[in-house]
C-alpha cells in the first residue's frame, strides 16, 4: 500500500516535469518567433 503510494506521487511528479518542460519549451519557441 505504501509502496504504491509513493509511486503515484513519483508518476505525479513527472506528469508535472513533463508539463514544466513543454511549457517551457513552447515559450523558448515562442520567443525565437518573435
């Protein structure tokens, strides 16, 4: 139980690294349009 609860924190972890990087990658791109 424990276990599985420390995974789902580390998959929520990378669902929101995952997010960071896209969006900072999207205003990188953003910004070398401009």
């Amino acid at each position: 139980m424990v276990e599985n609860k420390s995974l789902e924190n580390e998959n929520q972890v990378k669902v929101q690294d995952d997010k960071i990087l896209s969006t900072y990658l999207l205003a990188n791109s953003f910004i070398f349009l401009l």
